[in-house]
C-alpha cells in the first residue's frame, strides 16, 4: 500500500465528513477516487465515440458487422463476437479504456458498458 499525505486543509474536513457517514477516512478517499476514474473512464470513451463517428464512413467500408475495439481513433483489434473481442482487448491492454461498437450503417448507436467481473 502506498501512503499519501494530504495538506491539513483537505484532510480535517475529510475527517468530519467520514465520522458524519460512519466511515473512515481511507474508506471514504477510496470512493472518492474511484468516482474520479470511473468519471475519467467515461469522459475519455466519450471522446473516442466521437471519433468514431467522425471516422464512421471509413470504418464502415472495411468492418461492417464487425465490433471493433477503438482507442485515439485507432482500430486496436475486431471481431464478429464481441464478447470474444472484449476478453482479447482485457488481456491485451489491461484497464485502458477501449472503446468497442458494432459497425452499422449508421454512426449513430446505442452504447453499453461493459465491466470487468474479478474474480479473486
């Protein structure tokens, strides 16, 4: 575990909100960064949505029907089965956030999460 000093500033209020929740305060600075991440997460596969309707015609000539896994506006990988293209990009790439779509007609989609279940 790594330890992290915050200023006095930041770490009395933090204190009084964790004992107000019944919590402590690493508990509670814990759920505030994974908020900020997953935030992050969102904001950035966000970003590549929109650069794969921008790149939307180019994608469509070569892989309609296909999912397609994309990063930086970059096809990493594809596959007809998403679930196989999904487990492939986890392995290879880790917790980057990858964007994966099915190539339509249309740019215009519904989006889904998926999530990595861990298991321990």
């Amino acid at each position: 575990m790594t330890t992290i000093e915050l200023p006095h500033k930041l770490l009395n209020p933090l204190a009084q909100l964790a004992t107000r929740q019944g919590a402590s305060v690493e508990s509670l600075l814990e759920d505030v960064i994974a908020d900020y991440l997953r935030e992050q997460r969102h904001e950035q596969l966000l970003q590549e949505m929109e650069r794969f309707r921008a790149q939307h015609d180019q994608l469509k000539e070569q892989y309609t029907g296909q999912f397609i896994g994309m990063v930086d506006g970059r096809v990493l990988d594809y596959d007809l089965d998403g679930g196989v293209l999904y487990q492939r990009l986890c392995q290879q790439y880790g917790d980057l956030p990858v964007l994966i779509v099915q190539v339509t007609n249309t740019p215009d989609q519904e989006f889904t999460r998926l999530q990595r279940h861990l298991v321990q």
